[in-house]
C-alpha cells in the first residue's frame, strides 16, 4: 500500500477534505450525509460520540453495583440452601483454600470490568485533556477493550449452564439469582460504550496537546 | 461521483482508501492474493483478499449452519450423581433463566448463542453465493451484508464454549459429568466460526457489490 505520505506524516481524511465511511471504508467528499456504497451515515468526527460514551458508560456503571449487591447464583444441597454474590462466592472458595479459582473469578468478574469502566473514562477524557500517553498506546487500549468486552458475557454463560446443568431434584439445584441480569446488562452497556467512541479523535491534534511528534 | 473541485487535483475519491479506525488516508493499490493492506499508523488491517476466499466462506458457512442447528438440538452436557442424571442442551443452558424478569436475560442469551450466529450465517450465504458464482448480487445484498457485519460482536458462540469449560472445571467434582454429541459439535463449530472471519475480507465483499459482474 502506498501512502499518501511518507509513514512519518500520514494525512488523516479529513485533512484531505475527505469524509470516509467507517464500514467500508470508501471515501467521499467532505459534506457528504450518506455513503453511497453501504448507506452508512457519514460523520467526519461525530460530534455527538462522547456524549453517547458517557451516557451507556454511567448506565454501565450503575448496572454493576446491584450486580455486586445481589447473589449471582443459589445453590441448594440436601441440607441447605445458600445464596452467593460475585465476591462472597470467590471469598468462600479461598476459604476452602481453592485459591486459584478466587483469584480467576475475582479476576473476571471484578478487576476486568473495573479495568474497561476505567480506560473507556480515560479514553474519553484523553480526547479533549492533555495526556501523557501516546497515541498508538491509546489506540491499542481502546482495542483491548473492545476485544475484551464480549469475554465478559461468560459469566453469565457459566451461570445458563450450571443453572441448566445441576437440576437433580432433592440433590442439589443451582439456580439463577437477580445479579446475573444486572451484570448482563452491565457488560451489554459497556460494550455499547466503546462501540460509540469515535476511535479516530485519538489521532486528531488536539490544541495544545503537542503530540504530532508522537504520532508514531 | 459528486464533483472533486475543491478536493486536490489529480487525486480522485476511488483512489484513496482510508482506515475506518484512526482515519489515517491513503492511495489505494490493491495488494495481491494472501498479502495484506495494513494500516501504517494503527495497524488495522484494510485489504486482505485470499484466493478462493468466497468458495471457503460459503464451505464453512455450511457446515457452520448444520452444526448450530445438530448443536441446539441435540444434548449437550450430561450429569450424573447419586442415581440423579440430567440431560441439558444448548437450548436448556440459554432458558435457564426464567421466572419474572429473568425471561428477558433468557431470550438475550439465546439470541446470542443461537440466532445470531445462526442469521449471520444465512445472510453470509445469501450475500456470497451470488458473488461467487459470478451472478448479478442479490437482491438487498447491501443491507443484508451491512446487518450481518452490525452482529459480529454480538455472535458469542465462541465465549459460550469457554463457558462450558469453566463450569465443567465448577462442577466436576460435584457429580460425573459426561458430553453429549452437541458438546464436540459445538466445539468445532468455534474453530470455524473464527475460521470464517479470518477469511472474510469485508473490503472485498463491499467492492464486488459495488461492482458486480453484469453477465
């Protein structure tokens, strides 16, 4: 491929006076409302992104808390029925000294999302503050959160296919608790968050944020 | 084509290509069979045609289509303890939920264990094949491929399987866990699907609906 430049200065679209459709990439000029290929809305920087990021980021984000209040799962034995949250049931698996286990479900259910509410906050605020960081570790950031975020419908996968699974009548039940839906709906709510983030505002120069010598 | 006058002169709209991530533009030359066009600043991939491509896709969308179907049938997982057994398939696991509000989370994981896979799978056939075969593209072949494309985050066949691994790992010495025929469909059924997307060079399928062939 050759570029319009040379690598050191890469022209962006709208540079060129280019507007590009984001699905297949054809380019148009600036102005134009709809690609003419796949019927894309055309936005060279849609303005209204950030706002659309921080509105399915603080649903995420309130999602999550009765996620963590509410047991996750019921389980009930012969003798006893027992209600768990995420964090209660990873406690009681390091009691019983399964510290391994802990850790990945700790891990899973409380660092990782914790971890994507944080960097789609940074992400959005690196657009318009000064940051420290460089682009191509922005970009690569917003990549593993977008990788990332479907991985965390797994919970409640495992959730379906114990509750589904472990049904022996009088033995032992697992059953779904109200957390399942609320972290469901928490990971549906992030996803969508860094799927609004316009992923090319990181390569714009902001004013005053001297990064052109970063670009690459 | 609109008019390019106040665009540079000498470099028009279809020459240019640009990287839907970072925005970075540049003038298009159409990489070879097997090589791939990336993106210089943010490494996206832009272009990557394979030879036969099309005919891989639609041979794996196949098979991809008779093993959802064989995976949400059949059993998926047994268990086994104290005299106690249980038969679950793939269905069962995505109506665990029910009851009140549940029902919704029910509906949502079918949907996307199940039908989405299974609809992006048909409109992957139904754009395709035509192209394939050299035919004028389908009918409503555009929006049938932009659709198809909106799902792909929201097909999670893949992460269900590695659910499954996790809670065989929960529940493996509770009880005897035993795999029903779905279990190993389902298993190959992950490799493909992300063989499919591996072969899948969307700039392609877009340039050829663009320009179909006429005969």
């Amino acid at each position: 491929m050759v570029s319009s430049g040379t690598s050191q200065n890469i022209v962006s679209a709208r540079e060129l006076g280019v507007v590009a459709c984001r699905r297949c990439t054809k380019a148009w000029p600036l102005g134009t409302e709809r690609c003419g290929r796949c019927g894309k809305a055309l936005e060279s920087r849609d303005p209204l992104s950030l706002q659309r990021v921080w509105a399915y980021w603080i649903m995420g984000v309130i999602c999550y808390i009765p996620a963590n209040l509410y047991p996750m799962l019921q389980t009930k034995t012969l003798f006893q029925s027992d209600e768990s949250t995420i964090i209660g049931g990873a406690v009681e698996l390091a009691h019983h000294g399964s510290f391994g286990v802990a850790a990945i479900i700790l891990f899973a259910s409380v660092v990782i999302p914790l971890g994507k509410f944080w960097a789609i906050a940074f992400l959005a605020i690196s657009v318009r503050e000064r940051t420290m960081v460089s682009k191509g570790m922005r970009q690569v950031l917003y990549e593993v959160v977008e990788y990332i975020g479907r991985w965390s419908m797994i919970d409640i996968f495992v959730v379906a296919i114990l509750s589904a699974l472990v049904q022996l009548k009088t033995l032992a039940s697992i059953n779904p608790g109200m957390a399942s839906i609320f972290f469901a709906l928490s990971v549906i709510f992030t996803m969508l968050s860094a799927q609004a983030f316009d992923s090319r505002m990181i390569w714009d120069v902001q004013a005053g944020n001297g990064a052109r010598s970063r670009d690459e | 084509m609109k008019d390019f006058a106040d665009i540079e002169p000498g470099l028009a709209l279809d020459d240019l290509i640009v990287c839907p991530q970072c925005d970075a533009a540049y003038r298009f030359k159409k990489p070879g069979n097997g090589e791939r066009a990336q993106c210089q600043r943010c490494h996206k991939t832009l272009v990557a045609p394979r030879r036969n491509a099309g005919l891989q896709i639609i041979a794996v969308a196949f098979a991809v289509l008779f093993l959802i179907v064989g995976a949400a049938y059949f059993p998926f997982l047994t268990i086994d303890a104290a005299g106690n057994t249980n038969a679950v398939s793939i269905l069962d696991a995505a109506l665990a939920f029910s009851g009140g509000p549940m029902i919704f989370l029910s509906l949502a994981t079918a949907a996307l264990i199940i039908f989405i896979p299974l609809v992006r799978v048909l409109l992957t056939l139904y754009v395709l094949i035509p192209i394939v075969l050299d035919r004028p593209a389908a009918k409503y072949a555009i929006p049938a491929f932009r659709l198809s494309e909106a799902m792909r985050p929201w097909s999670m066949a893949e992460i269900f399987a590695i659910g499954c691994a996790v809670a065989l790992v929960k529940v493996a010495d509770l009880a005897n866990l035993g795999f029903g025929p779905a279990f190993w469909m389902f298993g190959i059924l992950v490799v493909l699907v992300i063989a499919q997307d591996s072969f899948m060079c969307k700039w392609s399928v877009w340039y050829r609906l663009e320009h179909p062939k006429t005969s």
